[in-house]
C-alpha cells in the first residue's frame, strides 16, 4: 500500500478539476464526502510520517472541504480552490512518484 497516498492525490485532483462542470448537487455532495475522507487519510499518512506542518494542512482541508457544515465560498471562489488545490495535488504526486523512482534507480 505504499502507493495508496498517490493514488488518493491524484484520485482527489481529478474530482476537483471534474467540479469545474455543471453537475448535479449529489455529485458535489461526494466530492465534499470524498474530499474529506481523502484529506483524513493524507493527514495521518503525513503524520506517521513525522510531517506534521503537512499534516495539519491536510486536516485544515479537510475541515473546509467537509460535508457537515456547508461552508458557503461562492460559485467562482469554489472553482479557484478546485483548481489551485487540484494542481497542488497533482504536483505533490509526481515529486512523490519521482522520489520512489529515483530511490528504486539508485537500488539496481
């Protein structure tokens, strides 16, 4: 499961930039849902990890990005945040993706 925290981000990335769309409310109710289980789960990755700066982020984004207690952003704001976040997201995965590679290279 080394990879679970990769796949999550990128998981993650994808359904932000999806929330760009005219969707159904439900579908942004599950991104909300899966956004902050995910950043639940990228948070005591971190965390185990002995990152605790990150760790704390991600629990900041889970709190905004949970599904309880609605908080109200703005169409257009909403948008940014996907994006911003979204972009992050991806570029945390392939510096992390690069590390292991360049990790498993200096191996063999």
């Amino acid at each position: 499961m080394k990879y679970a925290p990769l796949i999550v981000k990128i998981a993650l990335a994808l359904l932000l930039f999806a929330c760009l769309g005219n969707h159904p409310y439900e579908f942004y109710n599950f991104v909300r849902w899966a956004c902050a289980v995910g950043f639940v789960y990228l948070a005591y990755k971190a965390q185990s990890q002995a990152n605790t700066d990150l760790a704390i982020a991600y629990v900041g984004l889970a709190v905004l990005f949970q599904p309880l207690v609605k908080i109200q952003l703005g169409r257009q704001l909403w948008n940014s945040v996907d994006v911003v976040l979204g972009i992050l997201l991806l570029a945390s995965a392939a510096w992390e993706a690069f590390r292991w590679w360049r990790q498993s290279s200096a191996r063999s």
